[in-house]
C-alpha cells in the first residue's frame, strides 16, 4: 500500500526552509534546491507542493502572516478581564516583532517586504496580512474610545492606519539598529498614551449661537 503524504505538513515545512534561507541569504538566494535540500525532500517533492518558485514564496510570506496573527489572536484571548486598550497594546507590541526571539522572524519579513515592492502577488498578500492586522486595531480602538467617549469618537480606522504603519516602521528601525528595542516601545508606548489621552479628552462645550437680531 503506497504511503500516505502528508501534504500540508510538507508544505509547512518547505515553507520554515525557505523563511530560513531568506534570513540568512534573503529572497534572492532562495533556490528550489537549497529549499529541497534545507526541508529534507527532493526537488520533486518541492515541485508537486508548488508549481513555480513565486507560488512558494507566497505560501511562505503567508504562513509566516498566519503565525503573526495567531500569536496576536493568542496574547488577545490569553486574558479575556483586559480592558480593550492593553490588548491594543499587545497585539502592537506583538506585531512589531521587537523582542530579541523574533529577530529572525523580522528580517524574514522585511525580506518578503523588499521583494514585494516589485513583485506584485507578495504585494497582494502583503496587502490582504495587512488588512487582517488593521481591522483588528481598528475594532479595538473603537471599543475602547467607545467606553472613554462615545459621544466623541475618535476615526478608528485613521488611528489603526497610523499604529500599524509606526509599528511596522519599527521593525525596520531597530533591526538596522537606528533604535534599541526598548527605546522603540518607548515610542509605541507614546503614541498609545497619547492616542488614549484625546480618547479620554473631554468635548469643548459649543460656542453659544450667534444673535441674528435686526439691528435697531
């Protein structure tokens, strides 16, 4: 009886040796066979998962999405007690990718990031990750600016933008090293505060209405 293969686990695995491949050489030197040779199959192993190298790299810049937001669903659900606004700022702090056991995982991202700037289906994914991670920022700040002021809300979607857009620029910065760890959640943890200060900032009374009365 012919055995069974595990496909999805194959693929899987073919996507850590490429994400390994690329931290240490980056996309351009990730080969069909050295991603055979690093996963432990062959090369026609390789070519049944996927059809062409983009179609691997796409699963791979997928899969590596997926593991970012599990672990952000996962801080999120971790505990349930917490107010709306620490979750935002774990799920920021998650995403960024700033502590040291994600190092690998950053500048694997930052490879895919690279190479989808002139690679338009990684730009695709790229995009829809993107879209995952900022209606989940903009669902939390809309509960937590509902709970400060619902009568003054902030645009969600505006400050989701910006806070995915300062996180991921983080990512960048202190794996270059233009900023330590800790002074990059400095900067996240400004910008939260701030965020929560006009949050809670109460409405300025209105302006008493103009008289319109003829004069005499």
């Amino acid at each position: 009886m012919p055995r069974q293969v595990d496909h999805a686990g194959r693929r899987r695995i073919i996507a850590e040796a490429v994400c390994h491949l690329a931290d240490a050489r980056g996309l351009e030197g990730v080969t069909l066979r050295d991603v055979a040779a690093s996963a432990q199959v062959s090369m026609g192993a390789v070519q049944r998962c996927f059809r062409t190298k983009e179609e691997m790299l796409v699963f791979a810049l997928e899969y590596i999405g997926e593991r970012i937001s599990d672990r952000m669903r996962a801080r999120l659900v971790k505990s349930p007690a917490q107010s709306a606004g620490t979750a935002l700022g774990h799920a920021a702090t998650e995403i960024s990718l700033l502590s040291e056991e994600h190092r690998a995982e950053a500048r694997v991202w930052l490879a895919f990031v690279a190479q989808a700037a002139v690679n338009k289906a990684l730009a695709e994914t790229l995009k829809a990750n993107y879209t995952v991670l900022q209606d989940a920022f903009t669902r939390l700040i809309s509960e937590a600016d509902g709970n400060a002021h619902p009568a003054l809300p902030l645009d969600a979607q505006h400050e989701a933008r910006t806070l995915l857009a300062l996180a991921d620029g983080l990512t960048a910065h202190v794996l270059i090293g233009h900023l330590t760890p800790q002074a990059a959640q400095d900067v996240l943890h400004a910008h939260l505060s701030s965020l929560w200060e006009r949050s809670a900032r109460p409405p300025h009374p209105t302006s008493a209405a103009p008289s319109h009365r003829s004069p005499v």
